[in-house]
C-alpha cells in the first residue's frame, strides 16, 4: 500500500484496499504458477529465484474479458517487461 500512496497520492488508497486486491489476484489464480528456480553463482551458492508463467493465456484473456464486461480484447502477451518478443 505504501507504494500505491507514493505512485497516486496520499488519498488513493482507501480503506480495505489490500482485502479487494487481494480477491482480484485470486480471482487469476488458477492461471498464475509460480516455480522457485536455483541457481549457482560463481563461487557455488545457490540462488532461489522465483519464476512466475501463465500456464493457459487463452483462458486468462477471457477470464479479464469476462472481469470488465466485454469479449472483444486485444493484448500482447510477452516477456521482458511487456515489449514483444
């Protein structure tokens, strides 16, 4: 919530914020997987990474169609921040 405030101001978060957005990731959860990933670094300790995937991105598009009341969506889905590969 911290972040939030310092992003929108002092007045943008309202109360109960954290619990509604909380629900809102639950409700892509099924099509959210997280992998913790190891690693070694050059002297041989391991690093833990962890590494988050949409498993079905068909079903995640109409699941945020569905979530904004509409069933034409374009997105792009990608790496890196979000630019296409």
């Amino acid at each position: 919530m911290r972040h939030v405030r310092g992003v929108f101001g002092r007045k943008s978060v309202v109360p109960h914020l954290r619990d509604e957005l909380k629900i809102f990731k639950d409700s892509f959860a099924e099509y959210v997987h997280t992998e913790v990933l190891i690693f070694k670094d050059k002297d041989g300790n391991a690093i833990h990474r962890p590494w988050t995937y949409i498993s079905d991105p068909v079903g995640f598009k109409a699941a945020i169609g569905a979530a904004r009341g509409s069933t034409s969506l374009r997105t792009k889905f990608g790496l890196d921040s979000g630019k296409v590969l």
